[in-house]
C-alpha cells in the first residue's frame, strides 16, 4: 500500500468514526504526547475521544519542489529525520522533538530561523481539515476554503483537526557555525536584534539562525548561527547531548570565536535539557546525569514528570512541609514589538525575577497577518520565553504573576501564546484574539459546538 492510499484509509476511518461519536458530547483529541501545559482533571464524560494517533507519518519529500506532504500528528523529529536525508529541513523547526506539525499550526510554533521565516504555519502550503461538523475539507490561501486556512492558526483544535499538511523545505549543509554575542543591557541587545535583523548579516557574515538567551539584566546574549559544509579553522564539533550542556555554553564560547554543530544537532539543541529546565529536576547535577539513560534525557520524558507532580502535588506537599512559601507555574511565551523589548525585560526582571529567559525574533512573512493572533505584518517582534515557578507572597492567589505578566504584554503592544495557563476575562480574550472573527469561523465550519470554544479551551477550563 503506498503512502498516499494509507492516508485515505486512514482519513475515511477517522471520519466514520467521528461520526459515530455519541452526540451532544464534546470531543478532544487523544495524544500519546502534549506539548501543552495546561493541566486539569477533565470531568468525568464530559469530552468523548477521537484516537488520531495512525496519522502520523512522512508521506512524502519532494527534493525538487522542496516540499513535504506530512500526517497531521507527524512530530517535528520524524519530519526532520526524513527532510534531512535529502539536504533539507522544514523552514522554521519549533525546539522541542515532538511537537507536531499539526499542532504547530493551531498552536503557534516558533524558532531562530523565525526573524526571516516567520512563524512555523506560515510554511504550510495546503492543508487537509477534519472540521468540527465532520467534513474533510483541502484548505489553500486563495481556495474555496481560504477563511479557514488563515484561521487554523491560534484555533487549538477548536474549528479543525489537520489530517495533512503540504509544507515548503529550505536546504542546509552539514554544520551549523554559531557565534554568541554578549549585551550589557536590554537596550543594546535590542538595537542588536533590529540591526541583525534588518540586515540579515553581521560584520559581514551572513546570519541564518538569530536567537538569544539572557542570564541577568546585565549579561545577555545574542547567538548568531550560519550554515556551513566546512568546520572552521581552530573549530571543532560540539556535542551537546550528553554531559556537556548547550546553554551553559553561551558563556563558555561568548567572545572565543565560533563554536560548531552538526545541522541536527543545532535544530536540537533546546530539546536534550528542555532549554535549562532540566536543571529543576536534577538532571544536569554530574553524578544524576552520569546515571541518567541519554535517551531519556528528552523534553517529553521531563514534560510527564512536570505533569506528574502537578497531578500528585508533589513539590506543593514538599514546600508546605518544609515551610516554603506556596509558588505559581510561570510557563509562557509573550511577543513584544522589538522597541518595546528592554521595556518588558526591565519590568520583568523587577516584577517576576525568573532566569535564564529565551529571546527568539520573528516578523511575520504573510503581508495580511492571521486573524486570529493579530500579529502587525512587517514588524519585528521578540519572543520571550521563561518556564519556571515564583513564589506567592502570603494572601496572593495562585495566578498573580501570571496577571501582572498578561497586563504587561498588553500595556507593551504584544501577545502571548495560549499554550500554557491565560487568565483572561472574556472581554479581554475577544478584543486580544479576533473574537468576530473566531465566531465567524466557529458558525461557519463547527455550527454544532462539538469542539471546545476556544476561551473555554484555553482559560475556563482551567
């Protein structure tokens, strides 16, 4: 059977068996892994499950037109071991080894190639929809069904499922030759963001992957990547997947030339210690890593035992023993215009204290933007990005940290992504993400309701 007619089966099954979900019952998705975090307990039959998890295969990789025809559950590893074999990678690569095309789509991904390639849908081509009130429907930016392909982006899941997705590729070499710039201040690392940016070069040295870590209000780092088939001279290839760790080594190799990794593993860089989250968890202690399998030392396997203290409340009983004060989850990504950039870092270094953060420049490459995360087309904006806990002070609701961020972003012209916990009010929620639009879309491709409404999905259910 060849790829493509398994596809069919596959979307026929799929179909019928949505049908056949039992009525006036929501559905969600049953995933083998989540990216997601927002935690709950689900109420007992309040969502029936629709099993996707077939739909998960390369189905193609055209060297010459340099696009990948992929299942919508298809990780980002999978696809990047398939595209790389044929000298080629998906435009923008989100961090983390299973986030899934699909799931970047309706979902927001994002990563350093983002300052030219904008964001991870923006390389979709053509998409295959399952809507909410059962059709499969061929979504193209000028087609028939062009509302509902600018729409997917930022829906979660809640006009569509994506059963395939035509996606452009753009070629690599074998290395990746990065160089890390040190700022003293948030203000000159974003008058470097802009320049870099604008320029697509530095000191005359083409730049192809721009992203940036900073570790206190005085020590920030851009990381400057190039493709390149040759190991510089004085050079060698890191690696960054086993005792070594990569983020530490942006203060190890700043002002010391150029450090080098194979293209697969500068793509996953991020993924080997979830950034530097693993540090929580005792997996970059030398003795703990020495003993922890490499293969288990992956942003998934970390990500189930983030979700199994959370489900057990594990540190909050440990804490509460000990004495410590209660500490709110602050797990999100925000995007400031660049020139409000040293604004947000300032306020939020002062306010919320969490280091290292996670610095990703992106500008939009859809001249008309997405309805439904209004991003303003040809401007440049940062991502930031910071995953840890703060502590409550006594008589603060859990969620006073999160606000003070949410109203920050908004008082700065920015956005934050939705996959982690929102605090909204309804009123909020419409005006920050296209409400009409979002209704529009919902009467027009899920008129009965069986998939969550967005606000429900990403603040209510809380």
């Amino acid at each position: 059977m060849s790829a493509l007619t398994g596809h069919r089966a596959a979307t026929a099954d799929l179909r019928a068996r949505y049908a056949r979900l039992p009525a006036g019952r929501g559905v969600r998705l049953a995933k083998p892994t989540s990216n997601l975090f927002r935690f709950r307990a689900e109420p007992k039959d309040k969502y029936a499950l629709l099993d996707v998890g077939a739909l998960d295969q390369v189905l193609e990789v055209d060297p010459v037109t340099r696009t990948a025809t992929v299942q919508g559950m298809t990780t980002y590893e999978h696809l990047v071991e398939a595209t790389l074999r044929h000298g080629l990678m998906p435009m923008v690569v989100p961090q983390l080894k299973t986030i899934t095309v699909g799931g970047a789509l309706a979902g927001l991904g994002i990563e350093s190639t983002s300052f030219s390639r904008g964001l991870a849908h923006e390389s979709v081509l053509e998409m295959e929809v399952l809507t909410g009130d059962g059709r499969v429907l061929t979504a193209t930016p000028d087609g028939e069904h062009a509302e509902l392909f600018h729409g997917m982006p930022n829906s979660y899941g809640t006009l569509g499922y994506a059963l395939s997705l035509k996606i452009e590729l753009q070629p690599v070499t074998r290395y990746v030759a990065v160089r890390h710039l040190r700022y003293p201040d948030a203000a000159s690392c974003a008058e470097a963001i802009a320049a870099i940016c604008a320029s697509g070069e530095h000191q005359g040295s083409p730049v192809d992957f721009l992203d940036g870590t900073v570790f206190s209000a005085d020590e920030q780092y851009l990381t400057l990547g190039r493709f390149t088939d040759e190991v510089p001279a004085g050079s060698s290839v890191s690696d960054y997947t086993g005792q070594r760790i990569y983020y530490r080594s942006i203060q190890e190799f700043a002002g010391r030339g150029e450090d080098v990794l194979t293209t697969s593993d500068y793509i996953w860089r991020w993924d080997t210690d979830w950034f530097w989250c693993s540090r929580a968890l005792g997996a970059q202690h030398p003795l703990v890593r020495r003993v922890w399998p490499g293969r288990y030392r992956r942003s998934d396997v970390y990500r189930k035992l983030v979700a199994m203290d959370r489900r057990y409340r594990l540190n909050e009983r440990v804490r509460t023993w000990r004495g410590l004060p209660l500490e709110e989850p602050v797990i999100q990504d925000i995007e400031v215009p660049v020139e409000r950039l040293a604004e947000f870092l300032t306020a939020f270094d002062a306010d919320i204290g969490i280091t290292p953060v996670w610095l990703c420049p992106v500008q939009l490459r859809n001249p008309v933007g997405w309805p439904l995360y209004p991003m303003e087309p040809g401007r440049l904006y940062v991502n930031v990005g910071f995953w840890s806990a703060v502590p409550l002070a006594p008589g603060q609701p859990v969620g006073t940290h999160n606000r003070r961020i949410e109203q920050l972003v908004a008082d700065l012209d920015g956005h934050k992504s939705l996959y982690s916990n929102s605090y909204y009010t309804p009123e909020e929620f419409e005006r920050r993400y296209n409400g009409p639009a979002y209704r529009a879309l919902k009467k027009g491709y899920d008129p009965g309701g069986r998939l969550p409404d967005l606000y429900d999905k990403c603040v209510r259910e809380r």
